[in-house]
C-alpha cells in the first residue's frame, strides 16, 4: 500500500482535515470499506446521519472511546448523548485549561 493509513476501528476518535467540519473531532461508527469510514459526534452529526468519509481526510488522535465501541458491539447502535461525552472528555483531556460550560465550576458564585 503506497499510503500507509492507520487501521480505522470503531470507537476511534478523529480530527477531521478537509470539508465544512474541518477541525472538529468525531468518533468512527461505521467502517465501509479500505477507504471509508462512518463519522459521528452526536451534535451535528448525529448516529443516524452518520458523515461518509474517506480516510485521507481524517487524522487519527490516539483517542480511543471504549464506552462507544462496547455499545455498538452489544446492541449495533450508541446513543448520540454518548458519542457527545466522550467527544467532550477527550477535548477537555486536549485542553485542560479550557472548561465546557455544562459542568464548570462556579466557584461559589451563581
């Protein structure tokens, strides 16, 4: 194989390089064949409309989201709720310095 690509499994999490949803991260669904993969991240691109993308324009973080891949090995699917977790844990563990808004500390103020 002259492009040597990782092999994409589901769970993974993946920066996307090219089109609208450039550098966003999503999580693998699906894989469709040597080429192409399924995108989801529960927001935008949700478990039903899963993005077709080829692997050329993914790059692959090391980020792995076991609670996903469990659930799409049990029951063939995962909730776009989860998919939205696990996005915001690892993008949180990316940047620790930045805090989402759900959850972030008040410091006693309201």
């Amino acid at each position: 194989m002259l492009n040597e690509l990782p092999e994409p499994l589901i769970g993974q999490i993946v920066e996307v390089l090219k089109g609208r949803e450039t550098g966003q991260y999503a999580i693998i669904i699906g894989v469709l064949n040597e080429r192409f993969v399924l995108l989801a991240d529960g927001d935008k691109r949700k478990y039903d409309q899963p993005k077709k993308k080829n692997l050329q324009h993914i790059r692959f973080t090391g980020g792995f989201a076991m609670e996903v891949f469990t659930s799409i090995q049990e029951s063939g699917r995962v909730t776009n709720s989860k998919l939205r977790f696990c996005l915001n844990r690892f993008e949180s563990q990316q940047n620790p310095d930045i805090v989402s808004e759900k959850g972030s500390e008040h410091h006693g103020e309201r």
